[in-house]
C-alpha cells in the first residue's frame, strides 16, 4: 500500500497535513467513536486521494476496518456538506 501513496506535507491551504488527521480523530473521538472507526477516519484520505483501492487497506487491516473507511468518508462528506451549507447561509444573513 506504501508504494501507491504518495506522501502528503500539506493540505490544499497550506497547513500540515498532520492538522487534518488529528481534527478528524478528534471530530470521530467527540462522537464517542471506537479506535478502529478512528483509526478508518484517518486512512480514508488513502483511498480517497491516492491510486490505493479499498482492497489494499482491507488487507492489512481486516474487512470490518474497511468498511468503516468507507462509513467514515461517508460521515465526514456529510458533515463538510453540512458545515458548507450552514457557511453559505451565514453569509447570507451577513450580507
């Protein structure tokens, strides 16, 4: 799996990459999620941003830590789509 991710220094704006990994623990932490739904949040961005496929995670960390990558990029979409949503209708009350 190494050898299909490429190495992340920073995020689109500039911060470490290391901040993302860390809020997204914390976010899953403050739900009362379990180690290996924190452990999924923080491989998610491997399959979603790198040529790895499911798989490759699935095989090294078993088939429930895979499923939860996949729940846990479904969560975390849901909750960016909903803090965008409540940002453009804070705007629009400002304006």
């Amino acid at each position: 799996m190494q050898k299909n991710c490429t190495v992340v220094n920073e995020e689109k704006n500039g911060d470490p990459y290391i901040y993302h990994l860390l809020s997204t623990a914390y976010f899953l932490a403050q739900m009362q999620m379990g180690p290996k739904t924190i452990i999924a949040g923080d491989l998610h961005d491997i399959v979603e941003d790198t040529p790895v496929t499911i798989k490759e995670p699935e095989s090294i960390f078993g088939e429930e830590v895979a499923n939860l990558v996949e729940s846990v990029t479904m969560l975390l979409d849901h909750a960016y789509q909903q803090s965008l949503k409540q940002s453009q209708e804070m705007k629009k009350l400002h304006q």
